[in-house]
C-alpha cells in the first residue's frame, strides 16, 4: 500500500524532534454544494530539528513512532531536488 504525502506549514516547533504541521484541505459541503477549507494538524517526526515555525514541509505517512506522531517530515535536500 503506497504512503500518503501531504503538504503544510509547521506551526509549532516547541517539542524535540517532533513539530506540528497544519494542512488545509477543500471539501464540498454535502448540502450547501461549495467549497470550504478544513484544517487538521498532524505531528511529525523531524530527527533533526530542523525545521521552524511557518516553513512549508512535506511530511510521509509512516509506521506509528509514538502515541500521536504516525508521520515523518520529508528530509530539506530531497525537498529541494524537486
């Protein structure tokens, strides 16, 4: 079963080797027929702490590092060789 890749913006770099990234989504509302974003955070493992609060980040489902943390932000030079 391929990984799931989603893209956000780090919003909280406070814990060690774990930031929490925000990623907007637009779903149709059933009823109404239009567009609304939905926001959901994930926590994400970040071995080297390296990123900081309002970097755009890629981050790859992997398998579950801790309670809450069930993904990995993608390493600074693959994002840059895209």
């Amino acid at each position: 079963m391929p990984r799931r890749v989603l893209q956000g913006v780090v919003v909280s770099d406070k814990c060690d080797k774990t930031v929490i990234v925000r990623v907007e989504n637009r779903v149709m509302h059933p009823i109404y027929k239009k567009y609304i974003k939905v926001r959901k955070k994930y926590a994400a493992h970040d071995e080297t702490n390296s990123y900081k609060e309002g970097d755009s980040v890629r981050i790859i489902e992997s398998k579950p590092i801790s309670k809450t943390k069930k993904w990995v932000v993608e390493p600074k030079n693959v994002e840059e060789g895209i």
